[in-house]
C-alpha cells in the first residue's frame, strides 16, 4: 500500500502522454494520495475503538483492491485520481491498524523484532516505489505498475481474513461531528500548502493560502479535542500521548527521518536524471541496494532492540543520517555513481536503526487505552513529515538552480538544508533509556 506513495513516480511522464495532460495536473496523483491520507489517518483513533480489528482490514483492503483495479483500467485522468483517492483511503485505515494490533498482541519482549518489520513497511516501502515502477515500465505500460499490485492485494486480503479469525466484538464511542471537518479543512489543507509549496516561485498564492488555512482550523481542531478530553467526552483522536515526553521526542525524531528520507527519495532522481543523465531504469535500480539493505537490517535491529534496548541503535543511527547526506551534498559530477549508492546505503543504515528503535520505544511507552491514538498520531505526523520534508528539498533545490542553473548545485543546497535538520536527532537520542515498558512512561526519556 506504502508502495503506491512513490510508484508513479517513474510512471508519470507516460500517464501525462495517454492522458495528455500537464506536469501540474498530473502532480495531483501523489498530491491526492497524500491528502486522503492526511484526512483519513487523524480519523482512526476513533475508529480503532469503534470498529473490530477484522472488519477495519477487510474494509481497508477491499477499498484499495477496488482503488487499484481502477487505475489499472482508467479511461481518464479524473478516473485514475478517483482510483488513486480509494487506494489512499484503504492505506489510511492499514497503518494505524497494524501498529495498535502489534501492540495489542505481541509481547512487550518480542516488540522490537515486529516493529522492525513495520519499519521495513514504512520506510523501504516508498524508498523502491521508483524501483518497482522503473522495472515494470522498461517493458509494459504505466497500467501494469497496478497491475502487478493487484493479485497481491487480493491475495492478502484473503491470508489475512482467515489469519485474523473471529476477532474481538466493535467498540462503543461518540463520533464528534464537529472535529471533522476541522481535521478535513486542517490536515488536509496543510498537506496540500506543502506539497505545492513549489508553486509559490511561479507567483501562485493558493498553496500559501492553504498553508494558512491548515495552521488556523489545526489550532481549532487541537483545542477540541483538548477540551473534549478534559469533559471525558471521547475525543476524535486524542492528544495525550504528545503530553508523555518519551512519545513525544520520539515522534520528533521520525518526524525529521521521514521528512529527510522522502524529501531525498524526490531530489536523488532528479540529480540523476536530470544533473547526471541518467536513464530512469539506472537511477531506479541504483535507489535499491539501500532499500533492500534496510529491509534486511530492519529485522535485525528490530532484534537487537528486544535484547539490549534503544541506545545501541539510535545513538549510531543519529550519527549516519546527518553523515550520509552531507555526503550526498559532498557529490559533484566526477562522483562515481557507485559513491551515491553507497552513500545512499549509508542513509538507509541509520534510517533502520532509527525507526526501528524509535516506534517501538516510543507506542511501547503508551498505556494501552490510548494505542490506537498513538499510532494515529505517528502516522500522521509522518505523513505531514514526508509532505513537508519533500516541499523544503525541492525549494532548497530549486533555489540552487536559480543562483547556478546546475541541478548539480540544486542537489547541494537541498542535502545540507537536510543534513543540517538531521542534526537535531544528535542532541534528542542520547538520553534514551533500555526499556521504557518497564518504568513509568513521562521518565523514561
């Protein structure tokens, strides 16, 4: 599901073509995608403790099997996006859903070794996204990217369904009719204002105007839910896992892994392929080494947490981020595409030992009365984090063009303004202690 994030991205200038339409339009794939996410994702809280585990995952993937074979056979864009919305909407309602079951189900020892996994979802997932649709598209058409997907997703659908068997009985609670359009109106909105936040050099002020829009209705909808949590009224999605520090600096942390992992997931193909020029395939199959070395790790630090705790992981991770992408910043056209792929597999390392450390640490932290708000809450967050973090590389890179006209220089400016965010990690992960479930969450960071 995570995959669809990042599979057009290949598939793009073909689906322009058949459709013929233009970059901008087209951008409202991705851009749809991560709004619906953004909308759907805040929502889950309450849907967790409504609804039974079983009937939220036939529902999520029944909406993306019916979203992917939609795109498949799109007469027209509107279609396609349609298409593309069911899919997001399906992803939205999985995510939440497969961290609060982890919690719910897997022993607090055996924690670190399922949340290494979900890791490998979360952030290996979008990281091949290029991948997968370079591969696909060098010998059929953009439809086959779906294609391929969907026999999978029926597939899993079908595993899961009989995996899950009878699972507990759906939930009471009241659905506050007024948070959401306020989350609808803030989410999305902010999301939209950054990912369009390019267009802002063109003289275009909606994005801007929707920047605004996401900042004053997230306001109204924070103080909401606040308010409805002090009268016990049940919250749309409840804000008080952000009041115990644990949670809240680890969410920080992913926020800026994920913010600078999507951001280099855009830049490093646009260098490729446009400072380098390189064909999509190369710049595809070049990305994957890393994504598959952080598949691998992943698992294992994911076991290595459940033996010896966060530290032995997030202090060495904290360290290869910011390391890895001033050597990105450090390229210039002589470089060897073998020293970006190894660089790249640098990134990749610390991106594994930080999110596997990190959600396990962090949602391990939590009561289990409020699970389901902690993983809606770090899905958002990483949501609007990829938003963001892409919006500020491209700006970064688009700035660089404009003082050299090199995409070269474009690609340097986006990877020290990256390099100098994930800096910030370095001062937050040392003070991490072994096993937050064992002590009492507010102190265990």
């Amino acid at each position: 599901m995570i995959l669809n994030e990042t599979v057009l991205s290949v598939a793009l200038p073909s689906i322009l073509a058949d459709f013929e339409i233009d970059e901008t339009t087209g951008g409202w794939l991705t851009t749809g995608f991560l709004l619906t996410m953004a909308v759907v994702i805040p929502t889950t809280g309450y849907l967790l403790r409504r609804f039974s585990a079983r009937t939220l995952f036939v529902t999520a993937l029944l909406l993306f099997i019916v979203g992917t074979g939609l795109a498949a056979v799109a007469p027209g864009f509107v279609v396609l996006l349609l298409a593309r919305v069911i899919q997001a909407s399906g992803t939205a309602i999985v995510l939440p859903l497969l961290m609060t079951t982890t919690l719910n189900l897997v022993p607090v020892s055996h924690r670190g070794s399922v949340m290494g996994l979900i890791g490998v979802v979360i952030s290996v997932a979008p990281a091949i996204g290029p991948t997968v649709s370079g591969v696909v598209m060098h010998s059929f058409s953009w439809r086959m990217v779906f294609g391929v997907i969907l026999p999978l997703a029926v597939l899993t659908l079908v595993i899961g369904y009989v995996g899950l068997g009878r699972s507990e009985a759906a939930g009471s609670g009241r659905l506050d009719v007024v948070s959401i359009p306020l989350s609808v109106v803030g989410f999305g909105s902010l999301v939209y204002g950054l990912s369009s936040a390019s267009q802002l050099a063109e003289g275009n002020l909606v994005p801007a105007v929707g920047l605004v829009a996401g900042v004053v209705f997230l306001v109204l909808f924070i103080r909401r839910q606040n308010r409805l949590d002090r009268e016990g009224r049940g919250p749309l999605l409840s804000l008080e896992p952000l009041g115990i520090p644990v949670f809240r600096r680890g969410v920080l942390v992913l926020a800026i892994g994920m913010a600078t992992a999507l951001g280099s997931i855009v830049v490093l193909p646009l260098y490729l392929q446009n400072g380098r020029g390189f064909e999509v395939l190369a710049v595809g199959l070049a990305l994957l080494p890393g994504g598959l070395l952080q598949a691998t790790l992943s698992s294992i630090f994911g076991r290595v947490y459940d033996r010896f705790g966060p530290r032995p992981l997030v202090i060495p991770g904290a360290i290869l981020l910011p390391t890895a992408l001033f050597g990105f910043a450090s390229m210039t056209g002589e470089t060897p595409l073998a020293g970006m792929i190894g660089w790249h597999m640098t990134f990749c390392t610390g991106m594994a030992m930080l999110m596997t450390a990190l959600m396990t640490h962090s949602l391990g932290a939590l009561p289990q009365r409020l699970y389901s708000h902690g993983s809606a809450i770090v899905n958002t967050v990483m949501q609007l984090a990829g938003a963001t973090g892409t919006a500020l590389l491209l700006t970064a890179f688009s700035i660089g063009i404009a003082v050299t006209g090199t995409a070269g220089t474009g690609a340097r400016y986006a990877f020290l303004f990256a390099g100098a965010l994930a800096l910030l990690p370095i001062f937050i992960v040392p003070r991490l202690r072994k096993h937050p479930t064992e002590e009492p969450a507010a102190s265990a960071l």
